[in-house]
C-alpha cells in the first residue's frame, strides 16, 4: 500500500528533525548558519580594509581572515564545535565542479579563464 502525501510529508519532518537535532548535538552548525556567518565576515572583510589604499576595480580580500571570522562568529557566538564549524565554512567555500562546466554561470574555462577578473568590475 502506497502511502499518502501527507504520510510522506510526515516521515520527511521528522526525518529532518531528527537530522538537526543530531547535528545540533553534534555541535555542527546549520548550512544557512554558516552562509549567514560567511556573509557576515566578508562584510567586515570589507570595513577593515585600509580604504587609501583601494584601487579602483582592485579590492584586496583577505580569504583567512574571512574564515577566521566566519569560524569565531559560529564557535563563539552561536556556541557551534570549533572543528566542526571550521570544516563547515571550508566546505561551504570550496571550490565547486560545476564552475568548470562551460555553460554555468559563473564558470571557468579549461584554460583557467574566466570572464571575471580580479581588479576588472563585472560587466
């Protein structure tokens, strides 16, 4: 007997509840957590730049400093694992093979060009 929607949908809740509360327990921080911190750190990647010494189209961004923050916003703030956190904002920025794939956007070619520069505004 097949079920119904709603079974089904019951089932996935609670598979799902059961996923966050072994992750919470685990002490590994939720996806959009760590997208959220991410974003948060490069944002402050930003205001801590020295602002005499930006070029026009070339904004140096400390890619250290943003996991650093990242990992301290999720471990000291939001009470996360300091391992896990760190494994969770590496993985979240880790290179992506879809961006070798010539009709992604963004994408880079096999020659490792790409129509973003660093230092060039998008067009």
């Amino acid at each position: 007997m097949s079920k119904t929607t709603a079974q089904r949908r019951r089932e996935d809740r609670d598979r799902k509840r059961l996923e966050r509360e072994r992750r919470r327990a685990s002490g590994i921080p939720e996806p959009s957590a760590v997208q959220n911190a991410v974003t948060e750190a490069f944002s402050f990647a930003i205001l801590t730049l020295d602002r005499k010494s930006i070029q026009p189209g070339n904004v140096p961004i400390n890619a250290a400093l943003i996991i650093a923050v990242a990992v301290d916003i999720l471990s000291k703030r939001g009470g996360y694992n300091g391992i896990e956190t760190r494994k969770a904002v590496r993985d979240i920025l880790a290179p992506r093979d879809a961006h070798r794939l010539a009709g992604h956007i963004p994408s880079v070619s096999p020659d490792g060009s790409s129509r973003y520069r660093t230092g060039a505004p998008a067009s």
